[in-house]
C-alpha cells in the first residue's frame, strides 16, 4: 500500500534525524529549515510523527498476516 511506504519513508527519515542528534548533537530538519521552532520544522516533526503512528498499525496487519498464514 503507498500509505505504508511514505509512513516508513517519514519514519525511517526521522530516526536518522533523531540519530544525528543523538550521536553529533545536529538536528538536520532544523539546520534546513531555519530551527526548531520554524512552521516548517514543526510541519515535518508533526508529519513524521503521525507517519510513527501509521506505522503502529503496520505491526498489528503484519501479526494478522503471520496469523492467517499459520492456520493454513
């Protein structure tokens, strides 16, 4: 489904992001969209942030999946 690719896009994006500011101390969505507290930088955090949430349900669909398959 395109849905779950972008969410895992955005989220894969953010944890490289929050990876980068774990290991250098650098916010990269904040240094290319003028800080932290910028529209834009907020705009892409709240985005990436419902495309986690998205990505949630993916667990329970992929358990459904793994479920279907055994009882066949």
């Amino acid at each position: 489904m395109l849905m779950d690719r972008i969410a895992l896009i955005l989220t894969v994006v953010g944890a490289l992001n929050w990876g980068s500011i774990g290991i250098f101390n650098f916010d990269i969505v904040a240094w290319i969209c003028g800080g932290p507290m910028s529209v834009v930088s907020r705009i892409i955090y709240t985005v990436v942030g419902l495309a986690g949430i998205w990505c949630i349900s993916l667990i329970f669909r992929a358990r459904e999946s793994f479920d279907a398959i055994e009882e066949n």
